[in-house]
C-alpha cells in the first residue's frame, strides 16, 4: 500500500492517477481558492495642494496564507466627495475618508487637500473702459492649477500700473480700483513678495470711432460744448450723436460738423483712429496745439476745414498723403514754408490758408493743383515772391486772395486775362526792362493798377536804370508825348538831364530817383496814350543798355475814368435842447472848396462836387447811430436824392463819425479825415487794419496791405511832393494817413458809369460784397425817380449785436413807397386784432461799417396803406433769424407801446426836419408842452407811441 500527498497549486479541477505495472486507478481534485481574510489600502494617508490635483491609491486583498489575491475586486467609497473623488481628485480643501471594500473586508486611507500658495492673479485680467471711468480690481492667490485659494492673505499686497498716465490705481492689499486717465493701453500689476500677477487695460470706445469722437470730446471740454446732444452715450447710435452724421448713407458715420460750438483744447491723436471719416469741419472754436502727425491714417477723408482757431505748428507731411477736395486752415497760427508737396493734393478744388503765419515763397506745384476754384493765402505777412509762372493753368479758378502778402502774379497778357475773370485782387510783379513810368494821382503801382480821374492833374515818373553804370552816367533827358484815343498828339511834355547818377535799381522812395513830369489835367482824358522816349540827344552811352522807349514798341494805353457829379447836400445837425446856432452858421457858410472836403474830393474818386447846403435838422439823442438812422427817415421821407451828410459839432461818446455801407448817409464832425473817411464807407469800403491802435470792427478781410499801410507811393497835389507807402490807409484808424490803392481802385470801380452793374460785381474791386444796386446807380449817376409819393406807414428800426430788433414808433407820410431790394434773414409782420396778416416780409439791414456801440446795422421802409389799416392795424412785430423755425419775435409795436417820439415836420415844405424822442420828458426833463414853446419857428411836431396815432391824408 503506497500514499501521496496531493498540494493544491492554484484553483481549478485535476485527475490524480495512481498505476503499477500495466494497472491504473485514478481520482478527480477539485481545488478550491483560498478564502480572502485581509485587505489594506497603501498609502494609507494622502495630501494634494491643488484644486485639481490627483493621488494614487492601491487596495491589496490577502488570503489566509497571507498571498495577494490576485484581480481581487475592490470597491473604493468616499464619505466627502466634495474634498475628494473615489478617483482620488481633489475637490476642494479639507479631509476625507476613502474606502477600499472586498466582500465584508474593508481599509481605509485619510486623504487631506490643502491648496498651496503658487502664484498671483487680477480679475478682471482684461478689460476695456473710456477716460474718466473706474474699474475695481480683486487680486487672488492661485494654486498649481491656477484655482484661487480663498481666504489666502493678500495683506501685504501692492498695486502698479505701467503707465499712469494712461491709467492710474489706487489700493492696498486684496482689492484696488483703476481710473482711465487718456486713450491707450496700460499693465496693472499686484505683488506680493516674487509672486505677482496682472490685468491688461485698454482706454477705448467700443468701437474705433468712437474712441476718435470721445477722445475729441474729452480733449475739447465736451461739457461745455454748446450743443453736445448725446455725445458719450454709448447706448446711442454715434450719427444720433449731435454734428456727427452718415454722409453717403452706407450706415457709417463719417461727417462730423461742430462750427462755433465752443470747443476749446487740442485735437486729440486718436481722431486719425475714426477711419471711416470723410469730412470734419470744426470752424470758428478755440481748438489749439498741433494737427495730429499721422493725418495720412484718415483715408476716407476728403474735406478739412479747421478755420478760425488757434492751432500752431507746421502742416504735417502726412497731410499731403490725403487725398483731399476741401482744406480750409485759415484764421490760425500756423507758421512754416508751404511745401512744395501740396502739388500731391491734386483733387482740391479749395484751399484756404490766409491769416496765418507761414514764410517763404510759393512753391511752383502750386500750378498742379488745377481743379482749385477758391484759394486763399492773404493774410500771411512773410510769404514773399512770384506765384508759379503758370498760375494760369488754374483755369478753373474762381477767387484768389493774396492781400496781406509780398506776393505778386507773375505780369504777362495771359496771367492779366486770367486774373481780370477772378474775383479778387492781386498785385502783378514787376517784369520790367531798364525803364519804367509810373503816371500817379492819388495813388499808384508800380504795375499801373489804379485807375485816373479825367481831369485831373498827375505826376508822371520815369525810371531808368542799367547793371553798368560804371562811369557815373547822369539821368538822361526824356520826353513825354499824350496822344488821345484816336492817336492825335495831344502834347509833349519835355525834361532836361539831371546830374543824379542812373541807378542800377528803380527806387521809388524819392522824387530825385526818377525824371518827373507834372501833368496838367488837361491832358488826362479817356482814351490817353502815352510814349516815353529816353535820352532823345543820344547823350548815353549804349555800353548801359538803358532802355530807351517806352514801351518798346505801340502807345502806353492809360487807364482814365471820367466819374460823374457826386451830389451833395449838406445839413448841419443840431440838439434840440441844446441849440448851438454858431455851429449852424458855420455848416451853412461851407462850400464845395472848404478845406474840411479837401480829403474827400483828392483821396477818394471825386472830381466835380454838385453841392447844396439842406436845412438845419434837429434832434434829441446823444447816440450818433440814433442821427444815421434819422437821417435816413428823413432821406427817405422826404424824396431826397444823392448823397446827404449830417455834420456835428462834436464826437458823441468818443465816436467822430458813422456811415453805412454802400448807401448815401452818414454822420461827422466837422473834420476833413472823418467826413472822407465815411464817404468811403458809403461807397462800399470797409475798414483796413490797423493793429497799431488796437482791433477796429467792420475789417475788410481782403485789405492786401501789412498794418493797414497803402502799400503803393501816392502824389500830394499840394506840394507837389511824394507821399510814402507806408502811410496808414484812409480807412484805418492809424496816423499819418493817405489813400491806398487798393480803395482807391474799389471805389473808382464803383463809380464809373461805364461798368454795368454785373460788369462791376465781376471787376475785382473788392470792398463790400452784398452791393446795392440802388446804391451804385447813385455813385455812377443813373439813381431812377423813386415814384410818386402815396400815404406810407414807416416801419423802422435797429438790428443789435445779438441780432435782435429794436423797433422806432411808426408814423404815416406822404412819399414814395421804399422797399426792401431783396429778402433777407430778418421778417416784419403786422397783424390785425384777429391775427389776420397785413403785411409780412424779409428783409436784410443797412450794415453800419462802425458799429462800436450795440447796433450792427439799421432799416427803414415805407409800405404803401392799405385800406383797413388805419383802423385794423392792431401789432407790428419784429423777427430776428436764428431763433426757431422762422425766426422769434424780438420786439412789438401795439397799443400798449410807449414810446413817445416827436417828429418835426416843416409847416411849409412838409418835409421831416428831425426827430425829438422821449418827447413827454427828455434828458433835461423838459415837459412836452415845453418843448413845443423850444421848438424852432415852423416846425410841428407829430406825436407817436408807437403804432401812429395820426394818419394824414
């Protein structure tokens, strides 16, 4: 009997078999595993220090014999799945439990997640805001995986920006709040100790216009802005934003027009952001500093127009980068040469750079720009020089100022064509040979440019010179022949060789550098033509090269006007309640040839006077202004014609005299500078200016002329001596004075008969450009009848600063109607008590040329009675422009009116002889009734409130 040992080696079914010899017996074996009997889990405790991070766990289960189970299953569990998973991930920080289960065998590990400092972070770590707007910052502690540890100190923390200009923070510890300081990009920092984290901060608008148009609105003083509807609103459309349009309708806002609407400050870099923008005008404001230097960003736009600010700098080259129709940058202080790129903006049709400062000449590219029909470049004392040779390549041209200027037009017979089809006026260079003549009255240049008087005496001067007077030649004799328009001679006038040296250079600046010739006025004439012959003996050596013809070959054609009549009447004003009857005797005993109208018939273009002495004409007001105007009633009112002047003994409130515009009245002492001065202005010249006593109103902006000087030499009659060019104008308010070319010529214009109203508008005379065409028929001669007189009602009056209306009582007269000629921004209307319309009309203003005090300008008209007048007019109402849709009503005549006026009229012609206001009580408090007893013998007054009281039939 044999045994064996049978040893389970793993689970599983096996046969034992026994066998001896041939003989065998076996037995199946089932083995069976091992019941498990522990478990435990390594490691048996785990730490993680990051929202995130993971651990390992391993469960070993064992059987009895202590061996591993192998691929026993194991279940984990966790009794805080909010610290950690059964994946073994932490959740958050704290501790937690995680089991590891096999069968009823069980282990457990403690599992401990505590976030670890790692590294800093700002929320929020980007953002975007607009100037003067704040964002609060909250700095963080992170852990390896970036999560934010709470509770974690930031005490110690500190807050930095790299550039506070653009934004600044304020803040300690865990949070701090950043403030837009000006459009750009900044980096906020938070530091702790190494470990720091940071945001990124942009200063913009949603959108890159509009950080353009709020960086303007924030640079300019938006605020205060006077009309800024909308403006930083970013929950409206940028075109419902006030001046900010769509110009092209392609939904993008692209214009932008702010025109005297108070901006004040510089034009912010960021505007060159607004790329969509095709036109920005921000005329008339206080925009100062330089233009942006990267104007050529603004590919879109096509119009500039900045005038009438205070920006300074030189134009950026970028400028000319654009490819522009419209730059208007006058007005300014812009300085620097004009660059010869300006030929680059080939597209201009308007370039406007007068009032500046800019030096040097003018680049020859100027010429490229042919499709330019205004340019303006007055007004800058330092540009000097010829205009391009071919400036008249500018065919398309319409104006061109170059007054104020050392500019000149280049003198050929093209350039003389092109330029007489321009409006303005410009000065021909001087493109003379070795001799030159100048025939002069007045005034004259050197290019002939001021028209003569017929019949009125001149100087002519002969210039000679020649590059090779080595030898000390003397001036050689020279002669003069005048022929008349048919070529007859007229008279030759005959001068000697003098024994000053010829020059090598024509200076006009005294008598003894020229051969001079005194002219009577007998050979002045329309139609003159004038040879000059140099040297007629042969005395001067040809070595010199003089010229000696004049002009080389044909006749000098002379430009002589023959001016009508100017027709005057004369009237001595005087106060009613002090009556100074020397000062009428005085104004009475005037004639045409007393000396205080010596200025007016030899500075201005007069010849003959038609003069007359008028009444004595009575007022009540020490307000010059209150004269002009009542001397226009009684112009009107009593079918005066010609011109009508109004003497005073003294000035009025430091006023000497006043006149309008291109009319027929004025008012003056008894001066002969005042009474020249304002005849001017009623042949439509303004004022020149003169900075040496300070600014003057009523300037005229094409005055060509440096501080108001004449600019061109003049001959006094007197002395027959030489007046200097650099004697401030008549027009100005500067000493000593004379008359400039420049009026001279305007008003020459003005009075020649021979230029047709149209002809004169397009003569480049300068002056005032609304003319009247009444005003002119009476400078030339041919004022019409006005027609006959029918019952009128005056409606009359003054226009203010602000342009308000101040209405005078009306008064019904027997004269011809006086209309308006043309409509204008200003309205009358008169209503019955039902507020039925009896009249209604627009009308524009005589402009007063001197208007220191608070009236700009004044009107009268007579309207023809209608029937129901008398007895239905119930309110006369007067609308200025610019206050509502149709104008708001700045002044009433009705019922309740009381201002109580007198007019004066004269028992026996009838007509108005002045105008006695405040006539229940005056200044002197004189009573009415005493007034009566005051008033001169024949004169009656007519008593109005304001709507008449009287209708005379």
């Amino acid at each position: 009997k044999e045994s064996a040992t049978v040893t389970g080696v793993s689970e599983g079914d096996a046969t034992v078999t026994a066998s001896a010899g041939d003989v065998s017996a076996g037995t199946s074996v089932t083995v069976n595993a091992a019941p498990p009997t522990s478990i435990n889990v390594n490691p048996t405790s785990l730490s993680l220090e990051a929202i995130g991070a993971t651990g390992q766990l391993t469960a070993t289960v064992t059987d009895s014999s202590g061996d591993t189970i192998p691929d026993a299953s194991v279940t984990w569990t966790t009794n805080n799945d909010s610290v950690a998973t059964v994946s073994t991930s932490a959740v958050s920080n704290g501790n937690t439990t995680i089991k590891a289960t096999h069968g009823s065998l069980s282990a457990t590990a403690t599992v401990t997640v505590q976030q670890a400092l790692s590294s800093l972070a700002v929320d929020p770590s980007s953002f975007r805001f607009i100037p003067d707007d704040t964002q609060t910052l909250t700095g963080s502690w992170l852990d390896a995986n970036g999560n934010p540890i709470s509770g974690a100190d930031l005490s110690a923390a500190t807050w930095s920006s790299d550039d506070t200009t653009i934004v600044s923070v304020t803040g300690t510890g865990g949070s701090a709040t950043a403030t837009a300081e000006d459009w750009g990009t900044a980096t906020i920092t938070v530091t702790v100790s190494d470990a720091s984290g940071i945001a990124a901060a942009e200063v913009a608008g949603p959108t890159d216009a509009h950080t353009a148009l709020m960086a303007l609105y924030m640079d300019t003083d938006g605020e205060n802005w006077t009309h800024n509807t909308n403006w930083m609103d970013l929950d409206k459309d940028l075109t419902d934003w006030y001046g900010v349009s769509d110009s092209d309708g392609d939904g993008a806002a692209d214009l932008l027009v702010l025109n005297r609407k108070n901006l004040d400050g510089p034009i912010p870099p960021e505007l060159v952001l607004w790329d969509d923008a095709i036109g920005i005008y921000l005329g008339g404001n206080r925009l100062s500093g330089t233009l942006p230097s990267d104007l050529s960003a603004l590919s879109e736009l096509r119009e500039l127009q900045l005038v009438a600010n205070i920006l300074s700098g030189t134009i950026p080259a970028s400028l000319y980068g654009l490819d522009l129709t419209l730059l208007a940058l006058s007005d300014n202080d812009f300085d620097g040469s004009i660059s010869s790129n300006i030929g680059d903006l080939d597209n201009l049709s308007w370039l406007d750079l007068g009032g500046n400062d800019f030096d040097g000449g003018i680049p020859d590219e100027l010429a490229n720009l042919t499709d330019l029909t205004f340019l303006d470049l007055a007004r800058n004392p330092g540009l000097t020089g010829r205009l391009p040779d071919d400036i008249d390549d500018l065919e398309d041209l319409e104006t061109l100022y170059l007054n104020g200027t050392d500019l000149c037009v280049p003198d050929s017979d093209d350039t003389r064509d092109w330029l007489e089809a321009i409006d303005g006026y410009a000065r021909f260079c001087e493109s003379h040979g070795t001799s030159i003549a100048i025939l002069s009255q007045a005034v004259q240049t050197s290019t002939m440019d001021v028209p003569l008087l017929a019949g009125e005496e001149a100087l002519l001067r002969v210039f000679v010179t020649s590059d090779n007077n080595g030898d000390a030649v003397d001036l050689p004799a020279v002669d003069a022949l005048f022929y008349d328009s048919d070529g007859n001679l007229l008279d030759t006038l005959e001068a000697t060789s003098t024994t000053t040296d010829i020059p090598n250079e024509i200076d006009q600046s005294s008598l003894d550098n020229s051969v001079n010739f005194f002219v009577p006025g007998s050979l002045i004439e329309v139609g003159l033509q004038i040879v000059v012959e140099i040297d007629p003996d042969g005395n001067v050596p040809d070595s010199l090269g003089i010229q000696k013809r004049i002009p080389e070959t044909g006749e000098w054609a002379i430009d002589v006007r023959a001016m009508p009549d100017f027709p005057l009447t004369i009237h001595s004003f005087t106060d009613e309640d002090n009556p100074d009857r020397d000062f009428e005797e005085r104004v009475e005993g005037l004639t045409a040839d007393s000396a205080v109208f010596w200025e007016a018939v030899n500075l201005l273009p007069i010849d003959t006077m038609d003069y007359a002495y008028g009444d004595s004409l009575r007022h009540s007001s020490l307000n010059l202004y209150d004269l002009l105007l009542e001397l226009t009633a009684m112009y009107e009112s009593n079918e005066w014609t010609g011109y009508h002047a109004g003497l005073v003994a003294n000035s009025f409130g430091g006023v000497a005299g006043v006149a309008y515009i291109d009319n027929w009245t004025m008012i003056a002492r008894v001066d002969d500078r005042t009474i020249a001065h304002e005849w001017a202005h009623n042949l439509g010249r303004w004022h020149s200016p003169c900075v040496r006593n300070g600014t003057i109103v009523g300037v005229d902006p094409d005055y060509p002329h440096a501080d108001a000087e004449i600019g061109a030499y003049g001959y006094d009659v007197r002395d027959s001596t030489l007046v200097a060019n650099t004697l401030a104008d008549l027009q100005a308010y500067c000493a000593p004075h004379w008359i400039s070319d420049y009026h001279f010529r305007g008003m020459a214009l003005y009075r020649d008969p021979n230029l047709s109203f149209e002809q004169y508008l397009e003569s480049g005379a300068g002056g005032d450009p609304n003319v009247s065409r009444r005003a002119r028929d009476m400078a030339t001669g041919r004022a019409m009848p006005r027609g006959a007189p029918v019952r009128s009602l005056a409606v009359w009056g003054s226009v203010l600063r602000d342009s308000t209306i101040r209405l005078e009582p009306s008064f019904v007269v027997d004269a011809p109607p006086s209309l308006p000629e043309s409509g204008g921004p200003f309205r009358l209307r008169a209503v019955d008590s039902q507020d039925r319309t009896l009249f209604d009309f627009s009308f524009d203003m005589l402009e007063l040329a001197d208007w220191d005090g608070a009236e700009i300008g004044s009107f009268f008209f007579l309207l023809p009675v209608d029937p129901g007048w008398e007895t239905g007019l119930s309110r006369i109402e007067a609308l200025s422009p610019g206050r509502g849709l149709r104008g708001a009503v700045t002044d009433v005549l009705d019922s309740s009116t009381d201002r109580p006026m007198a007019v004066l009229f004269d028992n026996v012609t009838g007509e108005i002889r002045g105008f006695i206001r405040d006539w229940r009580q005056g200044r002197n408090r004189i009573t009415a009734d005493d007034r009566v007893l005051r008033l001169a013998p024949g004169l009656q007054p007519m008593v109005t409130r304001g709507l008449p009281r009287d209708w005379p039939r």
